[in-house]
C-alpha cells in the first residue's frame, strides 16, 4: 500500500511503490484537478503559499502531472504542455 503524504513523483525512486502503481497515478490525477482545493482550472495548476499569500504557480504541479499520465496519450500531452512552460534553455524556473 502506497503511503498517504509523500511527494507523488518521488514515491517510486524512494521504493513506497512502482512508477506504474494504479494508486500513485490515482493520487496524482486527484492533485490536478478540482478536488484538490488548490488546483486551479485557468492555470492547469496550483496555487501556491509564498510571502504571505497565495500565488499562482504551474510549476509545483507539473512533475505531478507527468506522474499522473497513465497512457502514452496523456503523457504527450503532459509533456508538451510542460515543454511550453520552459525557458530556452529547458529550464522550467
């Protein structure tokens, strides 16, 4: 059984369970979407706490994103979304 409160991404490289796990990729679909109260429909993303207040960031989201693709479909949507995200150079900050 996968545990409740890590990190969605890192689960599998710390050994909680398999990159494929049903479970992991139900948890991570749940981050991106409006069942969780931070996700936000406009930005495909989260909000995020910083100084005080919420902002508006996609990036803490988009390696869950990529976590939560469960078809080759999915993930090439993911990933040209998360492409368009990027600096030049790849970078995603």
């Amino acid at each position: 059984m996968m545990a409740k409160r890590a990190t969605p991404i890192l689960m599998p490289f710390y050994g909680f369970c398999n990159a494929d796990d049903p479970e992991l990729i139900r948890h991570a679909k749940v981050r991106l979407s409006s069942a969780n109260p931070y996700y936000a429909e406009e930005l495909d993303g989260i909000w995020w706490y910083n100084n005080g207040g919420f902002r508006p960031a996609t990036a803490p989201a988009w390696p869950t994103g990529l976590t939560s693709a469960s078809t080759e479909q999915e993930l090439a949507s993911r990933l040209k979304r998360f492409r368009e995200l990027t600096d030049l150079d790849g970078s995603l900050w």
